[in-house]
C-alpha cells in the first residue's frame, strides 16, 4: 500500500502522539509499504521518507491546492489524519481518496478534552449544549466562557460535518466515546498501540519503582511521592521521568517527607533513556487519575518484563489483568498504593511472575508486529469499503 500520515510534526520532541507517528511510518516501511508524510509545523523532518509541508494559515483555495499537488505527487491509496481539526480536512481532503483519522485522545468529541466529572470520574455525556453549561459550572473545560465556547464550537463542528468518517482509536474506551456520541460502531477500529522492542539491557536495581509521566495533577505523581513515605523497605527508590507545571511542587514535597535521598527528578528524557530506566525497575507505577485513553506506559513495562501498578478507570483494564501482569487498584489513594507496593516488596517471586506474564501479553497483544498487522488490515478494509468491486 501507499499510506500518507497526516500530522502537525515530523518529529518525536513533543509527546506521545508525535512519536508515535514518527515510529509508525518506520514500521510501515519495514513491513514494505510506500510511506510519506505531510506535516504543517515548519520544523525540521527526523522521518526516513518523502515528506511534504504545507500551512494550515492560508486561504481554503491555497490550502486545497497543495493538498492536490501532494495527492498527485505521492498517490496514496490511504490517508491517516493524526492531530487535525481543520475544517478542510471534514469536507473536501477526503474526496478523491479514502481518509481515516486516528484519535489519540478525546478532544475531537469532548470541549473540555477528556470526558472527565469532578473526582476524576469518566463522563458519558454525549457532546450538546448542556456541555457549555456543565464547563462553566464544573470547571470540567475551565472557568473562561471564550475559551469554553471556542472549543465547543469546534467539537460540534466535528459532531455535525464527521459522521462519514472513518475513525482508529487504540482502546474500546475511545470507540465507547465515539459511540456515546452517536457515531457508528463500524467506522471504528480498535487499533491497539505497541511498546517498542527493548532496546537497553541494565540490571535490575532492588527497590526501584519507576513512572514516567508528564507532572500535571490529573497524572497522580503527588500520591506516589507521598506513598513513598509509607514504604517499609527504606532502600526503594523512585525514579520520575517527565516533566511539567508541577515538578517545583513535587520536588519541594519529597524535601518536606524527608526523601529527597531517594526521589530522583530526571525531566523530560529520550524514549532510549526511559528504555533504560524501565530496565532498572523492579515496578512500573502509572498512578494516572483521569481516564486514560490508552496508556501507552503500562505496555511499555510489560515489554521490559515489569509488573504494572495502576488505578483502575478508562482503558486501563485493556491491558493490566489485575494479579496476573500487575495490579489495579480501585481505590485511588496513598494509602492504597503504599500497600501494594509493599506488599509486591515483600514477595518478590509474585513480582517477577507478574513480569514473565506481562512480557508474554505484550509480544502476543502490544509488540510493534501484532500493531502494524492490524493497522494494515485497518487500511484494507477503509479501502475496500471506499472502492468496492
């Protein structure tokens, strides 16, 4: 096939979502597909195939234009939009060959971004006017009425103009929210994302718990700072990789416990780095508050033969079995993280079993071959449905 990705950055440097599409075109081309890329950043490319640039800032006549040239130019049989909400890309992008969009978060259907009540709580509420009023009310979107509207008006863009697109979401907690939103089950695949092959071989270091996490408070790092505090084995460590608008906080809340011997901040670091620091592990900790959408760190220990600790919530259950690769736990608090690690400390075959079931889940589930395999098949079936015989 010849497969067009669609994305605002042709590099790995701001997340998730950009690695992942830097690492998919990768992948399809090993798998021996034609790739290329269309990005609209400006920066620099660190892909190895043909990529075009093109600007989301000039009129729909300059837009519409470039996108004809880069179609005739590459020829695609497919599209995959990645973090786009333009409105060309709702009307006329799709027309001369079949489009799918790839949703790695809930903003495309939710204004205030994450479907998320007070407490954490996932929201089932399909998108409507009731939304603007529960942002406000609930500060779920935030306090700012402009801000609000602004995103409001651009889901309910999307609501009315892409109910006739084709959607891949990497967990049934996303095609649950697209169907709460009214859109069909069978524009929807569940392509389940993958943890890279582990690159880095470390000896384990006992003791050593690991989360790499942006700090934002919705993240949950705060609970597992001051879990620490309650471990009984004085000589475990806690190793925070990422960064963000809560590291001064948390960094002044492992001074305050007494632990800053033993909480070591490291910021935002390669995913080669954080292959290291997974290796090193003896425990994976996700303490995510808010409804995952995937939650790509928990298959990444798992490929590393780690066990996982996680609350429960969004699509978490997809790929923890609780007691089995790691364990979920339902009451999201110190004191119940505290007592799961401690009690993994205290019986260490449990954990290395934990980590042996873990790694064999990953290679038959989450390895980057089972992932290009159903992303392909997922292309088929757009295309056949697009051009039936």
């Amino acid at each position: 096939m010849r497969i067009l990705l669609v994305n605002e950055s042709a590099r790995c440097h701001t997340g998730g979502a950009n690695r992942v599409v830097v690492e998919t075109l990768a992948l399809l081309a090993s798998a021996g597909h034609e790739v290329a890329l269309a990005y609209w950043d400006g920066q620099g490319s660190e892909v190895a195939c043909p990529v075009y640039q093109f600007s989301l800032r000039t009129g729909d006549s300059i837009l519409q234009a470039r996108w004809q040239e880069i179609l005739r130019d590459f020829n695609p049989d497919i599209v995959q939009l990645h973090q786009i909400d333009h409105p060309f890309f709702l009307h006329a992008a799709g027309q001369d060959v079949p489009i799918v969009r790839f949703l790695h978060d809930q903003s495309w259907f939710c204004s205030a971004g994450d479907r998320m009540l007070n407490g954490y709580e996932a929201c089932h509420r399909a998108h409507g006017a009731g939304c603007l009023w529960h942002h406000y009310a609930s500060g779920c979107g935030g306090r700012n009425p402009s801000g609000n509207f602004s995103r409001w008006q651009r889901v309910q863009r999307n609501m009315t103009y892409g109910r006739q697109q084709h959607f891949q979401v990497a967990s049934e907690f996303m095609a649950q929210g697209l169907v709460e939103n009214g859109f069909s089950r069978s524009a929807i695949d569940v392509v389940l994302l993958y943890a890279r092959t582990p690159k880095t071989s470390r000896s384990v270091v006992p003791g050593r718990i690991v989360v790499a996490s942006r700090l934002v408070p919705a993240k949950g790092v705060h609970l597992l700072v001051k879990a620490m505090a309650a471990i009984g084995d004085e000589t475990s460590s806690l190793v925070i990789a990422g960064d963000g608008p809560e590291r001064g906080r948390l960094e002044a809340l492992s001074g305050q416990l007494g632990l800053k011997k033993r909480i070591r901040f490291l910021g935002e670091i390669s995913p080669d780095a954080v292959d290291a620091e997974m290796a090193a592990a003896e425990v994976v900790v996700t303490p995510t508050l808010r409804p995952e959408p995937f939650g790509l760190i928990g298959p990444e220990a798992m490929a590393h033969g780690k066990p996982v600790i996680a609350f429960a919530g969004g699509a978490t259950p997809e790929w923890l079995q609780n007691r089995r690769n790691g364990v979920i736990l339902t009451e999201r608090s110190v004191s119940a993280l505290a007592a799961d690690l401690n009690s993994l400390f205290s019986n260490r075959s449990e954990m290395q079993d934990m980590g042996k079931h873990g790694q064999m889940v990953w290679r038959e589930s989450f390895s980057e071959e089972v992932y290009t395999r159903r992303l392909c098949a997922s292309f088929e079936r757009i295309i056949s449905k697009h051009n039936p015989t």
